[in-house]
C-alpha cells in the first residue's frame, strides 16, 4: 500500500504540487501571464516577470498558451477527479466530459 | 435544434425569462447535463453599431446567459464558440474553447464584414484553451482578455482594464454550493436507497442518509474551516464529526458487547465515504491542480478502501455478536 498518509503529514504553506516551470531567461516582460493567471502566479517586474506565487498554481495552462516567447512550461489538463478515478481503475487515459464521461 | 455556426446573425436580450431559469434549474441539477446550448455563431445584443464590442463565449447556455444579462442596458456583439455545451473553463480546459474554434467561429460567421472592430473580448477563463498570438496570425483579430467574471464586464468596457480583483477566480460559499445539487443527481439512485433506507431501517437508515447529506452539503459549505491540507482528509474529519453525535447516542443508550463493535464499524465507514466524497470534490474546486488531483487519488484510494474493508468486516462482526454467535 501507498503510505500516501505519511508523504501528506506536514502540510507546510507553498507546498508546490504542480508542474510549472518558468525560464526567466526568455521573458520578454509582455505581461500576458499577469493577465491570464486566474491566480495570480505572476506578478509584474522590471525586466521580467517574477513567479511570486508557484504554489497558487492550478496548472490551467493559460500562462504557457499565451506566452509568446515559450518562458512558461506548465503540465495543463482539466483535473476532474471522476475521469482520473475511472482512468486508475480501469488503467486507461482520463476521458473528460461528453459521452464517455459524466452522464 | 440545428447543428453548426448560423450564418445569419441573431437577435438577442439581456433580460431572462422564465424559460431561461427553468433551463438554469435543470442544468443545476444535471437535467440533460449535455442539452443546455445555444446555437453557435454571431448574435446581435440589443443593437449594437459597425464599432460596438465583439464578446466572445461558450455555447453552454449558463455561460451565454451570464454574459447578456450582466450587459443590461447595452450594445454588443456575441459570438458564441461551439462548445458542445460546455462552460468557458471546462472547454477552454480540453481545448473546445480554443484557437482552432476561435478562428473557425470568425471564418463560418464572416465576422469581419459584419463589424469595423478589430478586437475579440474574451472571458479570461478561456485563455488556458486560446492562444493570444496565434489568433492574430491566424485571422485579423486580436484578443483581449476581459474580466473573469460576466458581472465585471460593464466596468471592463467603460475602463478598458481590470482589477487584480476582476482577474482572479474565487472560490466562496456561493460558488462552493451551488455544485451541491449536481452531486445529489450523481448518487440519484443510491439517494433513493438512502431515503428508504431512512424511513425503514432504523438507527442505521437516518446515520447514513444524513452523514451523505452532510457531505454533499456540509462539506463544501465548512470546506475553509475543515482542518487539513488534502480534501479527502477533510472529508475523513468531516466523516469522523458527524457520525460521533450518532456513536455517542449508542454507547450511553445501548447495551450489549456489540455495541462498541458497530461505533468502530460506522466510524470506519463513514469516515470512508466522506473522504471518497472529498476526494470527488478536488475536481471541483478552483485551485486544485491536476498533479495534485492525481497525487491525492493515488495516495487516498487505498486508504479509503481499506477502511471500508475494515468496517465491512466489523459489521459483520456487530452482527454476529448480536446475534449471538461469538
């Protein structure tokens, strides 16, 4: 058994479960990011933009759709519990929505 | 209803009627949970001018309604993106809501000759499905991203711009308990269990109906106060409050070495099920991201299972000490 409980404990502040990655090197400072982030990840700087809040991260993928100079990486998808239980049971890819999904 | 962009533009209000809050009420409910659509394509709001706003939305009839009745009083174009029904988010989510569609939508409606504006308004929640510089190499428009929220939009058009506030998704107790009624639909038949369950088992029929009541409502209602990082523990916590008024009933009226076998037994289940219900709930929520979802399942399955194992098997034992068999 997973002894997932333990991994869980200490549920310290800022705990990052996501993906994001930002290469601060190829912001071009367009400020998309700012205003896509439905979490304010990002926050405004003077030559770049600054990953103020990684943690806050929901990987939506907004960030990296609209960056155009590829800065921001992000593992997206929609993270609907049902699909992913169905998918770990049955041991195929998640389906999410439509017919093969909620009824 | 007919499939496909209309080529034709469409008339609409920003005033709902009743028709509308009756297909709100189902699609609350999870009526029909795929039929709650508009026709896709280009509707005219009010009257609006050659110059007037291009807003841009899902063909989910709860999104397209949202968007023309918080613009009383107000002039715009909508171009409704075919979702299949689904909401901004969700779409934007599996890539309906996308680039693609947003450039298919402003070919099939030849939206360029119906309007001088050279700008889309998008809900900011459809940019994890859009790509704001490949629609400006793909067609004549750009993209500007409005509020996340329809009721911030009269603000947005007078401004031009929006407050970290308009840009940020939240999660309050409105938020949190309007999806309640949907999961009730998704138990629909082990609700209708429950009930009778309730009227005709006693004790037992009462604990579980209230303890599943308690977590389709209760929990997402104290979900902030309930301690815990992960949801199923909150849940499990959930579970282990509730059923403790019901255990506590049993120990001081009850009597029979059984009785500490079925408080052990609820406790196990029960404290199961509310974490199985939690553990539904991370894909709801606004902040939950899909490596967190995925961690949390794989981490929380086996321990809820084994629960419910371990309180399956002590009921059959409450059972056989009841009945007198140990």
């Amino acid at each position: 058994m997973d002894i997932g409980m333990l991994e869980m404990q200490p549920p310290e502040k800022g705990a990052a479960i996501n993906t994001l990655v930002f290469r601060p090197g190829r912001c071009t400072n367009c400020g998309m990011c700012l205003k896509v982030c439905p979490h304010r990840v990002f926050a405004p700087g003077e030559r770049r933009v600054k990953m103020a809040r990684a943690d806050l991260c929901m990987e939506c993928g907004a960030c990296q759709m609209n960056c155009p100079s590829g800065a921001i990486a992000v593992d997206s998808g929609v993270g609907c519990a049902a699909a992913i239980i169905k998918a770990a049971l049955r041991g195929k890819d998640e389906v999410v929505c439509g017919e093969e999904c909620c009824r | 209803m007919e499939e496909g962009y209309a080529t034709e533009i469409m008339a609409t209000v920003s005033q709902l009627g009743s028709r509308e809050r009756n297909d709100h009420l189902k699609a609350r409910i999870g009526i029909d949970r795929m039929g709650h659509r508009v026709r896709p394509g280009l509707y005219a709001l009010g009257s609006p001018t050659r110059s007037s706003p291009v807003l841009v939305t899902a063909n989910y009839s709860l999104s397209f309604d949202a968007l023309r009745s918080a613009l009383p009083g107000r002039n715009a174009w909508i171009l409704a993106l075919d979702t299949k029904g689904i909401n901004v988010w969700c779409a934007a989510g599996k890539g309906t809501f996308g680039t693609e569609e947003l450039l298919k939508a402003v070919q099939a409606t030849d939206l360029a000759s119906k309007v001088d504006g050279r700008t889309l308004i998008l809900p900011q929640l459809g940019a994890p499905g859009v790509s704001a510089h490949q629609v400006r190499k793909g067609c004549d428009f750009k993209v500007e991203y409005g509020p996340v929220r329809a009721e911030d939009l009269p603000a947005y058009l007078d401004t031009g711009e929006c407050t970290e506030e308009m840009r940020t998704v939240r999660f309050k107790l409105k938020d949190r308990l309007v999806l309640a009624p949907v999961e009730v639909r998704n138990y629909r038949w082990l609700m209708v269990l429950m009930i009778l369950a309730a009227v005709f088992v006693p004790f037992y029929g009462p604990l579980v109906l209230a303890l599943t009541l308690g977590g389709i409502f209760l929990f997402p209602a104290l979900l902030p106060r309930l301690p815990g990082k992960d949801l199923s523990l909150r849940g499990m916590v959930l579970g282990g409050l509730l059923v403790t008024p019901f255990a506590l009933y049993q120990l001081l009226f009850w009597s029979g070495g059984f009785v500490i076998a079925a408080v052990a037994a609820e406790y196990m289940l029960m404290i199961a099920w509310l974490g199985y219900i939690g553990l539904n709930f991370t894909g709801s929520t606004t902040f939950t991201s899909r490596t967190g979802v995925r961690r949390e399942i794989f981490a929380y399955i086996p321990w809820i299972a084994g629960m419910a194992l371990l309180g399956g098997a002590l009921s059959v034992v409450t059972l056989a000490l009841y009945a007198g068999w140990l």
